[in-house]
C-alpha cells in the first residue's frame, strides 16, 4: 500500500486597510496584525488585489500564496499566506 500525506502549512494574519491612500505600505502591528495602505479604490475588487500585490512585496513571497478569507467587502480583513 501507497500512503501519501499532503502537509500544507499556513499562517492567518488580520490586517486593516485604508483605501485611497498617498502610497501603498504595510506596517507590522505584532505577529499577526497588520494596517495595510493601498491607493487603489474599493471598487470591482482592486483594492483586494492591491493589498495582496502589497503583502507579497512585504513578505517576499508570490502573490499566489496568499488568499484573503474574509472580509472581501471590509476595511478588517483576515489573510491566509501559504507557507
């Protein structure tokens, strides 16, 4: 018999955003909050893809591992990251 195991580890991380901003940043608040800064607009999703464009620049990672779980229509967010 073949036994195979999938382990996929993952991190959740709660961050606040604000829209329409001057620049686009993020500042670390502990381990797992987060304030993300993005000047894209909250319309048709492209603050969402704005703030996971900005996390994957701030962690160095691709944007693909990263997946915002909920709050897709709020300024308090909760973010998976695939590690």
């Amino acid at each position: 018999m073949i036994s195979c195991e999938l382990l996929v580890k993952f991190v959740k991380i709660y961050i606040s955003v604000k829209t329409k901003a001057r620049e686009t940043k993020v500042q670390k608040i502990d381990a797992t909050h987060f304030k993300v800064d993005v000047k894209a607009l909250p319309i048709d999703g492209k603050a969402n893809k704005a703030i996971i464009e900005a996390l994957s620049d701030y962690f160095d990672i691709p944007q693909s591992q990263i997946n915002i779980i909920s709050g897709h229509s709020s300024k308090t967010k909760v973010v998976e990251i695939t590690i």
